[in-house]
C-alpha cells in the first residue's frame, strides 16, 4: 500500500513536472514568435521607406534634363545653366548663360560701354561691384561675391529676367584684381569666365578725364551732386569747363605707369578666353559691338546709350597749361596722344 501511495506520488510530480515543462516550452515559442514578428515588421518598414526614398530619387532622375546645346566643343566649358536661390528660373532653366567680366580702367569709356550691353534684352553688366573694398578684402570674399552674380542671385539695375544669356561686371585693374590675378585667373578658368578688356590708347585724354572727374568729387558742379557720366549736353557743359592743370614734370612717369599696368594685366589674364577692345575704336566703328555680341554668343542687337559725352573738341581746349604739356610730349613715345582725336561720330 505505502509502494502504491509512493508510486502516486511520484506520478503526481511527474505529470506536474511534464505540465511545467510544456508551459515553459510554451513560453519559449511565444517568446521567439513575438522576435520574429517584431523582426520581420521591421523589415517591412525598411523596406517601405527604402522604396520610398527610391522613388523620391526616381522623380528627381526622370526629370527632363536639358538637351545638349548645339556649339562646338571648345565651347563646353563657357555654357552654364544657373540654379539661382532667390528663385527659379522656370521655363528658363534649360536657357544656356555665358559668364563674363570687362577689365579696365577709370575713365577709359567702360561705363559708356556697359550701358551699351545692358541695353541688349539678354544681358546683364552689374556694373563695378569690387568698388566696395570689402568685396575685394581677400580672395574667399571675391569668390563669394562672383560666385552670387554668377549664379545670378546679384540684383541690381541692369539684372533682367530670367532668359538672361550672358552675366557679369565690370571690374576695374587697382579693386583687386592685380593684387590676386593668379587665383581669379583660375576661378575664371575653373567657372568658364570670358574675359573683354576695354583700354584707352589716349592716355593723355584718360588722364584729364580722372583729374576733372576727381575735381567735380569735391566741387559738386551739378546742383551739388557729383556725377561721373551725364545724361545730357547741358549737364555735359557745365562739367566741360573745368581744365585741369597737369604736373608736365609727372606727366611722363604717370604715363608710363598707366601703361604698364595695363601691359601686365594682359600677360596675367591672356590664359583666359578674351576679346581687347579700345575705346576708339568702338567709339569710331560701331560694329565692334557686334563683334562684343559674336563674343557673347548673343544675338545681334542694335544697342544704344543714353550717355553724352563731356569732353569735346581739341585736347588744347582741355587743360589750362597746355604748352607745357606740349613741350614735355614732343620728342617722346607718347607724343601722338598730342594729335590724336576720338570725337564720338
């Protein structure tokens, strides 16, 4: 009897001990099916914003690119497609954009010049954006400054829609461009920048044009505003009449100066795609423009300037010691500035 009741017992602890067992087992497999699920449900999701994110990308690589300009090859590099910040091109995005910069001097005629460009539908000049030094400081700041015109986020007067085809400024040789020829030589290599100098071969006349417009600076001619370019002939007489008395000592050294710099400003740029323009020429033949459109690869336009001009006539008529002048010109290289005439026609 006592053998039966023990015998019970244990079967009692045994199917206790099966019943534990089974539903710890139990919980094993639950246990590992709840893994599973949390697994798999990740994957899923995975796979989900996967797919969403190709999708993203495949709308943004379907998207119709812009067909392939009809130019030759050396032009590749000079045909741009900006993407402004300050908003979308639209319809004009495909609209292919020449970069270029007009290098000169004061008084050389390149405030005439530009308004003759900006006149044209599709081009914008920003006009002489390095005469604020601080744009000019260091060569990270130029960058940025040409970076913004480039992309055509600059605004300014002569900024036009969107369809423009041919961006830049005027720049003049002593606002930075000397000083770091070599880096903005290679941004303009690097960008695909086309290069127009536009010079004076006068040198005599550049120079009473500086010293009457540094004088009309201070004396304020016009009503008490000073103005470098005018608009019309009688403002255009009133600041003819100042002659400017020049130093015949310095003359030739000043001269020479001049000349110099522009000499070297050629060698430090003539790597660049560029056009050189004098402002007798254009002056005398106006289809130097078309040859500045041709440049552009713009099209041709008939472009007008509302500038007059101020100093006419006889370079004897223009300065107050002018036998002096004579006699220290005559005899040397420069003495054809004595005879030379670039009246406007």
């Amino acid at each position: 009897m006592a053998d039966d009741v023990s015998s019970f017992g244990k079967d009692v602890f045994l199917v206790k001990g099966l019943k534990n067992s089974t539903l710890v087992w139990r919980l094993v497999v639950l246990t590992f099916a709840m893994v599973c699920g949390v697994y798999i449900c990740s994957i899923c999701l995975k796979q989900i914003s996967t797919s969403s994110k190709v999708g993203f990308l495949d709308m943004e690589v379907i998207q119709k690119p812009c067909p392939e300009p009809n130019i030759e090859p050396w032009e590749i590099p000079y045909v741009h497609y900006p993407n402004p910040k300050s908003y979308s091109r639209a319809e004009c995005a495909c609209n292919p954009v020449r970069y270029f910069a007009i290098l000169s001097m004061q008084r050389s005629g390149s405030g005439w010049f530009e308004t003759f460009l900006n006149s044209h539908a599709n081009i914008s000049s920003n006009g002489e954006i390095f005469s604020v030094k601080v744009r000019r400081s260091n060569m990270s700041t130029i960058g940025e400054t040409l970076d913004t015109i480039y992309r055509l986020d600059w605004v300014s007067s002569a900024s036009k829609n969107e369809c423009t085809a041919a961006v830049g400024l005027k720049w003049m040789l002593n606002q930075g461009l000397m000083q770091n020829h070599e880096q903005i030589a290679e941004y303009f290599r690097i960008h695909g920048v086309s290069v127009i100098f536009l010079f004076r071969r006068n040198l005599l006349r550049r120079m009473i044009s500086v010293l009457a417009n540094e004088y009309d600076r201070n004396a304020k001619l016009l009503n008490g505003t000073h103005k470098s370019h005018t608009h019309s002939a009688k403002e255009a007489e009133i600041l003819a009449k100042y002659k400017p008395k020049i130093n015949a000592t310095l003359l030739i050294p000043n001269l020479r100066q001049v000349n110099d710099t522009t000499t070297k400003a050629l060698e430090y740029f003539k790597s660049t795609r560029h056009i050189i323009l004098y402002y007798e020429d254009v002056v005398r033949n106006h289809t130097k423009l078309l040859e500045v459109q041709d440049f552009l690869k713009v099209p041709r336009k008939d472009l007008k300037s509302l500038q007059v001009r101020i100093h006419k006539g006889s370079l004897s008529s223009q300065v107050e010691n002018w036998n002096d002048i004579s006699k220290a010109l005559t005899g040397t290289p420069y003495e054809s500035f004595l005879h030379e005439d670039d009246r406007r026609k």
